[in-house]
C-alpha cells in the first residue's frame, strides 16, 4: 500500500501515524493559566531532543475549531511548563486528564491527581509521578494552520526531580521501577516491562 498524506484525510493520516510512530512516550504536561489555574494534558507527539541545554519538546494539535489547546495558550502566556512522567499505575488519572475540559476548569480534580510546587517554575507539577521535568520555553514551532495544525513546543529543562523509589543502586533511574507506558494507536498502550538489551556494534560512529 502506497499512502500520500496529501490525498488522504486528515483524521485517517492522523490514525495510520499514530499506528506507524509507535510506541510513544507520554508527557503529562502541567501548566497554569495566567488567573492562576492549573491544566494537566497527555502529550504523546513526545521526546527529548538535546542533552546541552537539557532539552524537550511535545506538539500539540490544534482543536478542532482551529484555537490552540490550553497547554500550549498557558506556555505562551508564561513560558513554563512541567513534563511529568507516567508510570502504568497512574494510567487511568492521565487518561482522565485528556479531557477537553472549559479553560477555567482544572483537570487535576477531575483526574484525582494532587498538585505540588514545583521548585523553579509556577506550574505546578504531579505529585503521584516519580519524575517531573520543569521546563522553561525555549520557543514554538507553527506546523501548518487551522484544525490538525500544531504548535511545537520546545522547552530546556531546568529541573529534574526523581523520585528515590525509581533508582538503582548505582543511581541510575531503574525501568522496571519505572514502569512508564507507551502509547500505540488508538486506545493502545504498552509497558516497559518486556525489554530486551542489545550491544550497540562497534566500529566508526
Ligand atoms: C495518551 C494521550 C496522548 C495524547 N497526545 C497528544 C498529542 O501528542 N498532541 C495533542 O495535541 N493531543 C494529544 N492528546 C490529546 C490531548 O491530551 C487533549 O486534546 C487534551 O484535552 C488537551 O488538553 P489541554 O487543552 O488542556 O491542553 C493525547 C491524549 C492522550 C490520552
């Protein structure tokens, strides 16, 4: 089968990706609105980009009507945000969380999630999640226009907080402690907990 996006439905290229670009790390994104409300989103258009300056990015698509989600309307207001990570026991919160709630209305309650300070940004980040990233804003990428178009956020991490309970004894973030989800297409996930190590081939890189 042969696909070109350009003559395929939006929502259909939107499904054949998300089956293709699997599995995806999530970023539970906390942000806060500039009266002092705070938002909390799954991201899974997700990863870290550079390692100096410690640096992400997530992209958010646009609603439907063409505006931006509230994710992306507190980052631009603020340039701050929190990624917090997602374990397979705080699944279900971060699936309520996706709920495309009134801007006004915060989806910590309704995810049965607890807010916490963060330590160098105003959004607040997930108490529950073992490892929260606070990020500043580095800049926004425009990828196209209207409905289906996004807004690439680029953040540069100024704090990680890792919870003990995730590490090994050498300090490093252990996986099976970890146990973070992916996210396939549809309403699929996978765990972390079928691994596999492979030695990286020697020879010129
Ligand atoms: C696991 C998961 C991953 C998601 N990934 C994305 C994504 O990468 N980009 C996006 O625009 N929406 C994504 N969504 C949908 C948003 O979470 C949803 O539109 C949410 O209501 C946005 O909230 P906000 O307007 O408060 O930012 C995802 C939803 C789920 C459940």
């Amino acid at each position: 089968m042969l696909v070109d996006p350009e003559k395929v439905k939006p929502n259909d290229v939107y499904a054949m990706m998300v089956q293709a670009i699997t599995p995806r790390p999530i970023a539970w994104v906390s942000t806060i609105s500039q009266q002092g409300v705070s938002n909390l989103a799954p991201y899974s258009y997700f990863n870290g980009i550079c390692s100096k300056p410690a640096a992400l990015m997530f992209s958010a698509v646009n609603k439907p009507d063409g505006s931006l989600k509230d994710t992306v309307r507190n980052i631009l207001e603020n340039r701050q945000f929190v990624v917090n990570v997602v374990p397979f026991g705080l699944a279900h919160p971060m699936s309520l969380s996706a709920q495309d709630l009134e801007y006004e209305e915060s989806e910590f309650g309704i995810s049965g999630m607890t807010e916490t300070a963060s330590r160098k940004v105003e959004p607040p980040s997930v108490m529950e999640s073992p490892i929260q990233m606070e990020c500043e804003l580095l800049e926004t990428v425009s990828v196209g226009q209207g409905p289906f178009a996004a807004t690439v956020v680029i953040g540069k991490i100024v704090l990680m907080q890792i919870d003990d309970s995730v590490l090994d004894e050498t300090g490093a973030i252990d996986p099976g402690q970890l146990d973070s989800i992916g996210r396939l297409g549809g309403d699929n996930y996978c765990r972390t907990t079928d691994r596999f190590t492979l030695q990286r081939a020697a020879g010129k890189q």
